[in-house]
C-alpha cells in the first residue's frame, strides 16, 4: 500500500479518499465525458508486457500504425511492411531517458514529422513517412486516458503513480496530477504541491521515460489547475 503525504507518493498505498473524490475522479468523468477511454491500471500493465519501465503502450500504436498508415507510390496505396512498422516503433522506443533537452528536440520532432522507412515496390525501392499521429484527420486517432499509472523508477525497484495520464495512439502526451483542497500538515499550496511533484517524477531517478514525449502537464487541486 502506498502512504500519501503532501509532498507527493511514495509506492506502496493509493491516493487519499479526498484527493480521488474532489481531483481525480472528477477530472476522469470529464474526460470520458469528453470522449476519452478510460483504461484501468490493470489494463495498462497488460499492454506494457508487465515491464513497467515503459512508458508507450506499444500495442495500440501497433494498431493504430497497421490500420491508419499507408503509402503512395505510382498511383497506389500501400500498407506498411511489418518490419517497418516494427522500426518505426523501435524509433520512439530507442530513446533513454536522461532528461536532455536535445532528447525532447527529437521526440518533438518525431511526434510532429513521423519517421522515414523504406518500401520496396515492383523493384523500386523509396523511403516513405509513417506517422505516428493523423494531424489532418483528428478521428483516426485513438485517445485513451488511466488513473495510477504505475511507472518504475530508473535505476529503482521502485515507482511512482502519477494520477491521471492521457495518451494518443498509445503515447503519453498529458501527465496530471490532482492533489485535495487543502493540507493541515503544511503551509504549501496544494496546487504548488502538485507542481512540486511533477517536478520530482522527471528527474534522472525519477521517471524521465514518461515525460519524453509529454506535451502537457497539469497540477490540479480540485476546482483549481
């Protein structure tokens, strides 16, 4: 079980009644509300393979890849191989997180540009983008979002449980975390609590390998972001 503190979490017990009832649990409903679907932990462990040091949930970008990626060549339009669907999930997969800006360059770039691979048709061989998110047509993308999404600490056996994470396409763009109205044990605010935590799950020790290719992050104390 994991002990809550108003500094953040340790591993072992879940999140407060109060910060799940007036943070969590509402911002989750809105979400759903608004067309996100919603994975249970259990769920997101299952599509990581049980190897929590994950970040991606590598199936659903497999998915997403076979069935929305595809090429023209000569007036044709062509899936992708395997093997190069296979590297160009490897591509986003390569990264070890450190934290170094150029890494988020590269990241950045590879969400916003794709990656180039190349196909060979009748002979002819030419190298084709494959895209990791539809940035022209919003619905072929798939949008998931969990709660406790437990991930292992580099170098650690051990893990931190940011509250909520939203993914497209199995990537992890927003990380929140929701912290209650108010705290008798200090005088901080809860929403800097919040940020404060934030903080400390990017560090080197921390879980740099969520944070790579974030986009968004949120600190919320229930009506306040």
């Amino acid at each position: 079980m994991e002990q809550q503190t108003p500094f953040g979490k340790s591993e072992e017990k879940p999140p407060s009644y109060l910060e799940k009832v007036q943070s969590q649990l509402t911002a989750l409903e809105l979400l759903i509300k608004m067309g996100w679907q919603y994975l249970t932990p259990e769920e997101t462990t299952r599509l990581r393979g049980g190897r929590l040091g994950s970040a991606i949930l590598e199936p659903i970008l497999l998915e997403h890849i076979r069935g929305h990626c595809r090429y023209e060549f000569k007036g044709a339009v062509h899936p992708f191989t395997e093997n190069a669907i296979q590297n160009a999930v490897q591509a986003l997969k390569a990264f070890r997180a450190t934290g170094a800006t150029h890494q988020h360059e590269q990241a950045y770039d590879l969400l916003c540009l794709g990656t180039s691979v190349p196909q060979t048709v009748e002979g002819d061989t030419k190298s084709f983008t494959i895209n990791y998110i539809d940035w022209k047509i919003p619905e072929n993308n798939t949008f998931h979002c969990t709660a406790e999404y437990k991930v292992e600490r580099i170098g650690h056996q051990k893990h931190y449980v940011p509250d909520i994470v939203l993914f497209v396409n199995g990537i992890p763009l927003v990380v929140m975390e929701c912290k209650r109205s108010a705290y008798t044990q200090t005088k901080k605010k809860p929403i800097d609590i919040a940020i404060d935590q934030l903080g400390d799950y990017q560090v080197k020790e921390g879980i740099p390998q969520l944070f790579l290719f974030c986009q968004i992050l949120m600190a919320l104390a229930r009506d306040k972001a």
